[in-house]
C-alpha cells in the first residue's frame, strides 16, 4: 500500500505529518492491508465557499471497487484529521462488510444450486 500526504496552502511540518501517521495506523491499522492506496489532502478552508476553518480529505483506493472519499472541515487540523479519519474508519467497514456480505450470498446462492451428490456405500 502506498500513502501520500499533501500540504495545500501551508508548510507540513514533521509534528503535524507524524501525527497523520499516527492516526493512520490508529483508525485504519487493521484495514491497512486491503487498501491500494491512502491519500490525505491537508488544506487552510473549505475551498468552496468562505468558511474558515481546517480541512483534511480522505482517499482511499480500494483493489477493484469505488474510492472511499471523506473530507471534514474544524477550527483546528489535528480535529480535523481525527474526525477525518474516524469517519474514513467507518465509510471503510461498511464498504469491506457490503463486500463479504455480497460474496457469502453469491456463495450460497451457488451452493444451492449445485445438486448434491449422493453418498457411495
């Protein structure tokens, strides 16, 4: 898995990229071998609109299925990058168990449809 880690609009300081880090393994630690690739944008503002505040978006790329994408704006960064991540905690879990519920169906459905072969005596 790879992982980048982009500052927007002001220099990342090494407390502020190793504290990322942590919270990384933190959140997603357990997960962290079904990821592709993990992306965090760090940026001053919404970029949208006028609101001020911290953002930190979340991307993260999953092996043969739809990005993960979460973004969370707060009046400090490392609030914003805890709730950042705790969400992209929980958008994951859902994603990989909608996945594992999908193919244990898929399984089932198969085996009932194989006939069942009968025992030799």
């Amino acid at each position: 898995m790879n992982f980048k880690i982009q500052a927007r609009d002001f220099e990342l300081t090494e407390a502020l990229e190793n504290y990322t880090l942590w919270r990384i393994r933190r959140s997603l630690g357990t997960q962290l071998d079904r990821v592709r690739s993990l992306r965090i944008g760090l940026s001053n503002g919404d970029g949208q609109s006028n609101v001020a505040g911290k953002r930190c978006q979340v991307y993260i790329a999953l092996p043969q299925q739809r990005d993960v994408v979460v973004e969370d704006v707060q009046e400090d960064m490392y609030d914003a990058i805890n709730s950042a991540l705790h969400r992209a905690r929980q958008a994951l879990r859902r994603r990989l168990s909608k996945v594992r519920t999908r193919s244990q169906r898929a399984a089932s459905k198969r085996a009932r449809l194989v006939p069942a072969q009968p025992e030799a005596a």
